[in-house]
C-alpha cells in the first residue's frame, strides 16, 4: 500500500523557520525523485524543491538561499527545511513521488504552513 504523509506545518511568524517531512512507503523510495509542492489560495500548485534519486536539488527561485531539501533513504523520509519564511509562502504543502521512468506518481495529502504575524 502506498502511503505519502506530510507533517511539520503550522502558523509561524515571518522570518521563522519551519521544517516539514514526508514518509513515504510502498514503493522503492531510493529510486524514486522526491519533491515538494506549494499551492496557495487562487493560484497553480508550484515546484519548490525536488531531489533525485541521486541527491540532485533543485529549487525555484523564490526560494532559493532559505530553503533546503533533504532525502533519508534508510527511513524513507524527504524534508524541506524553511528558513527566512515570508508571509508569500503561505500555502498548502504537498509531497510528490515520481518513478525514474516516470512508472508512479504520488502525492500526499498536504501540510498547510501560514506565514502571519
């Protein structure tokens, strides 16, 4: 059975830090390309961060210099860590699970992180 679950996001104040981690099972996660998603109210759901298989990142712009994306293969797990947050990266939190051939998709439920004072 597969299984995508986020945690870790909450309300925090802007220029705080948060870190969200995603579990995942039911598929060969050393083989699979990692990713977190963000989608705010009234907009597209975007890239933030992807992880290969290999340990390659890659990061949008916005976001670039505050957050960091690290994978765990041995528990299965993926992290985003938020630092420097700004009340624009309010949004629900998504992670994402690509095959290498592209043989699977999955998404996890969400996490949603509120950036307010």
């Amino acid at each position: 059975q597969v299984q995508v679950v986020e945690s870790g996001g909450g309300l925090v104040q802007p220029e705080g830090s948060l870190t969200l981690s995603c579990l995942a099972s039911g598929f060969t996660f050393s083989r699979t390309r990692m990713s977190w998603y963000r989608q705010a109210p009234g907009k597209e759901r975007e890239l933030v961060a992807g992880s290969s298989r290999f340990g390659e990142t890659v990061y949008a712009d916005s976001v670039k210099g505050r957050f960091t994306i690290s994978r765990n293969n041995v528990n299965n797990t993926v992290y985003l860590q938020m630092n420097s947050l700004k009340t624009h990266d309010t949004a629900m939190y998504y992670c994402n699970a690509i095959g290498t051939w592209g043989q699977y998709n999955y998404w996890g439920q969400g996490t949603q992180v509120t950036v307010s004072s």
